[in-house]
C-alpha cells in the first residue's frame, strides 16, 4: 500500500474527503517526525511505539572490496515496535 492507497482507505473508513485525509495523514506524520527529533517517543496503545535508538560507531567492510575496512559513525535510528493488538491482528 503505497500513500495515495492509505489516503483513500482513510478516507473511506472516516467518512473524510480524500483532501482532508490527506491533510490528517500529513499532519500525523509530521507530529511523530518532530517528536522523535525531539528527542521523545510516540506512543499509540494497541497500535505501537515510534522512537529513536543510538547506533554506535563501528567498523565494517566495503561489500565492493572486502578487504577494505571502512568506518561507520555513530547515529540515530527512528524504530516502530508493534503492539500486541497489532501483533495479533497481523498472525490471525
């Protein structure tokens, strides 16, 4: 399902025009993007969690040259853990 496919699954479900779904889904999305580069989680109960996870700087190898050692620096990572009513749901 790509985007357009969810705004009109959304729309249809909620009784919304294609135009406001899409406006509720943008403004979703936007919500969860400044709260985890805020450095908060956002937590939907029954649905899942978005958060940000550190990833340590490491080494690994060039997949073009595998004896070439390369440095990867540390980051941040958005993770969304399923709940267990989507767990549920998703192996019925």
């Amino acid at each position: 399902m790509n985007k357009a496919e969810l705004v009109a699954s959304i729309a249809e479900k909620s009784n919304l025009t294609k135009k406001d779904a899409e406006a509720a889904l943008n403004g979703f999305i936007k919500s969860v993007e400044e709260a985890l580069a805020g450095g908060d989680k956002v937590q939907l109960v029954g649905f899942g969690t978005f958060e940000v996870r550190e990833r340590k700087a490491r080494e690994g190898r060039n997949p073009r040259n595998p004896q070439e050692i390369i440095k990867i620096p540390a980051s941040n990572a958005p993770v969304f853990k399923a709940g267990k009513a989507l767990k549920e749901v998703v192996n019925k």
